[in-house]
C-alpha cells in the first residue's frame, strides 16, 4: 500500500486571491517580513500498487487528469509505502 | 429546436433554463441526467449554472467526468451547439471544449450584480439577435469567474474574433472599473474555433423576461432559433 500526498499550486504567473488576502492579514497582524503566500491544496490518495514506480506513475496520471488543471496549476507529490 | 439542459447533482439554474426555453421562447426542451450515458436527439444542449459536485475540487471539475460527457463531447465535436452558463463555461474549460479557466474573483466575493457587456460579434448562432456592438445588461452570480489563459491563447482568441462578450462600461468602453472580477481582457464570453460552444459567465436565462428586468438575455435563446430557421445546421 502507498500514500501519495499530493500538493497543487496556482502557477506562479497566475493571480492567488487568496494568498494575497491571507498576506494582507498577516502583515496586519505584524508579520511585516511575510513577502508573498501561495494558497494551495493538500491531498492524500491511499493506492494499491505492486511498485512504487507503478503507483508513481498512476499517481502522476491522477493528477495531470483531475487532481490539477494543468492550465492554471502545478503539482508535485511524495509517496511512501505504508501498512494497511 | 429541441433543447437540452443537463442536470448535475448541485445545477441550480436548470429549471430557469428549461423556463425560458419552454414558457418564452416557445421551444421544445427536456432536462438531460448527467448519469445517463446517451444523449436525446436535441439540436442544442445548455451546461447550466450552479454548484455542480459542490465545486469540490475545483468548479467543474468533477462534472466533466459525469457519464453523459462523452456524449457531450462528441456532440460538441460534431459541431452540435452547446451553450455553457456560469457553471456551465466552467466545466467546458475544464474539459477543454473551451480554452483558459475560471479563478476566484480577486475580491474573494460572490459577485451577485447586474454588469454591462458589449456584444463584440453578431455573426454567431448565439448572437445573431444582438446589433452590433451592442451593450446589454446582464447579471452574474458567481464566486469564481476571474477569466485567466496564458498570453498566447489570449491572442489567439482576440485574432479569430472569438471573445463574443467583454465586460464594459453603459457606453461599450472596455475598462477595469467596468470589470466585475478580475477576468483578462475583461472577457466574459467565448467561443470554440468551430463557433458552436459558447461559454459565458453572465446569466441570460436570468433576463429573459420583462417582469425579470429586461429582455437582453432572451435575444441570445432566439438567436439559436433564427440561427437554424436560417438554414444553420450541425
């Protein structure tokens, strides 16, 4: 069994509304160093898989095909082998 | 003209739709399940506005691996015309029936307001009723509708003439205070290069009525029927 987690984030020439509000907060919170904040998703997927190599690859495929727009997005994943 | 609005579990704006199709403009129209797998013999097809999934994920994300979206495809792809509405555009960028995508507004607000667009062309299925470079009033309800592609694709749209709505001023002028959300080039309409997909964010469902307000979304149900009693075809 493997667990993926996966990171998305908005490409750097795309606008993050988001992380731009969150850094307007933490500076009015006076964290005046904060110089940018990406907001980005967080997502853990629990696979079968005979190898790591395969479950990469499977990985790699969800995410170019749901789990990121590849339009507006960026993706990178790390996988460990784990016990049920 | 037989209609078809495809239903998502979280559509919210199908029965508006299948309204001023039916009650309106008089037409034929019957809803579509997104877990069916075929589509009905149906000249056009509407992706309604709404929450489809909830938007988990990303808006429209999920929508466009419902069953029936094959078939949309390939509707699509046979030049069948599909009208995508708020929701509706999203998932069509997301299947990439449409090109760029649709972000949060910068203002982190639902944006729920009536806004000007100026009708850049009149010579499509959709806008065949409008004069040209008309400015019509519309309203948008939607949290996510900050139009984004890369530079190239934006150029690639404004050189085939394939922006058919851009947000502006009462007078038509294309500025960033008449821009509800952010979207590049103030664009909040688009068409395929085909010219039978039109994804847009504003909800002319929502004005087709003069007890609604106005009649400027009407004019772009009955363009689809001028269009094809004008000899248009799939």
């Amino acid at each position: 069994m493997f667990k993926a987690v996966v990171t998305v984030t908005f490409k750097q020439s795309i606008l993050d509304p988001q992380g731009s509000a969150v850094l307007k907060a933490l500076r009015s919170l006076g964290f005046q160093d904060v110089e940018d904040v990406r907001v980005g998703k967080h997502i853990e997927v629990l696979l079968q898989g005979e190898s790591r190599e395969k479950a990469a690859q499977q990985i790699d495929a969800m995410c170019s095909k749901l789990l990121a727009n590849p339009v507006i997005e960026d993706y990178r994943f790390e996988l460990a082998e784990v016990k049920r | 003209m037989r209609f078809g609005v495809v239903v998502f579990p979280g559509s919210n704006c199908d029965a508006d739709c299948h309204h001023v199709v039916d009650r309106v403009l008089g037409q034929p129209v019957e809803y579509l399940w997104h877990g069916d797998k075929q589509l009905k013999e149906i000249d056009c097809l509407i992706l309604p506005g709404g929450f489809s999934y909830g938007d988990y994920l990303r808006t429209g994300a999920i929508a466009r691996f419902s069953p029936l979206m094959d078939s949309v495809r390939e509707f699509a792809e046979q030049g069948g015309l599909v009208l995508g509405i708020c929701n509706g555009f999203q998932i069509l960028t997301e299947m990439g029936l449409l090109p760029g995508a649709l972000i949060r507004n910068p203002s982190l607000q639902f944006q729920c307001q009536e806004v000007h667009l100026r009708v850049e062309r009149n010579d499509t299925p959709f806008t065949l009723c409008y004069a040209p470079r008309q400015v019509v009033k519309i309203p948008i309800a939607h949290a996510e509708g900050c139009y984004v592609a890369d530079r190239d694709t934006l150029d690639l749209l404004e050189r085939e003439g394939r922006v058919i709505f851009r947000y502006s001023s009462p007078a038509g002028e294309i500025t960033a205070e008449a821009n509800p959300n952010g979207s590049l080039r103030n664009i909040a309409g688009i068409i395929n290069e085909k010219g039978n997909v039109l994804g847009m964010m504003p909800h002319p469902e929502r004005c087709a009525e003069t007890i609604m307000g106005g009649l400027d979304g009407l004019r772009l149900f009955e363009s689809l029927v001028k269009w094809r009693e004008e000899g248009g075809a799939r």
